[in-house]
C-alpha cells in the first residue's frame, strides 16, 4: 500500500507548508486543517476520506481565489492519487 501512496504524500508534504505560508485569510486555517486531515487519509489509505478531503480542500482554494502554485500542486496531487487508483472526485468530469 505504501507504494500506491508514496507519490501522493511527497506532494501533500510540499502542499502543507506552502498553505502554512499563505496570509491569514478568512479560510487559511480551514485549509490548512483539510489539507492535514486529507494527508491522513491518504496516509491510512481511506478511499473515501480522501475523496471527501479532496472535494473540502478544492472548494476552499476556489473560495480564496485558487493561489497560483498551490493550485498548480493541488492538480498534481489529484494526479497522483487518481494514478495510484483512487476516486478523487465524487462524480466523473466531461
């Protein structure tokens, strides 16, 4: 299992501290505390808290206006976890 999930925490590792980073803003720390509990799931291979986290912490980026390089990290992180077969998103994108 951990192979299937190595690729995917190396980014969420490189993800964290960059949302660490960011300004205060009204939803930082709510990212933050996403983005940390998705790196548990995909930790403790949980397919559906990491489709769960997955959706908390993408609509959180939408809402503070999708930073340029986490977003960018964030699609690579999908990448990775849909690579590694698991369902990151609740229904199949056109």
């Amino acid at each position: 299992m951990a192979d299937r999930t190595t690729a995917s925490l190396t980014i969420l590792d490189r993800l964290i501290p960059m949302i660490e980073a960011l300004p205060d803003g009204v939803h930082r720390e709510q990212i933050l505390e996403e983005a940390q509990a998705l790196r548990r799931a995909v930790a403790a291979f949980h397919m559906e808290a990491i489709r769960f986290r997955m959706f908390a912490v993408d609509r959180l980026l939408r809402i503070e206006g999708d930073q340029g390089p986490i977003r960018g990290l964030f699609d690579d992180l999908r990448h990775a976890l849909e690579e590694a077969g698991f369902h990151t998103r609740s229904h199949t994108a056109p």
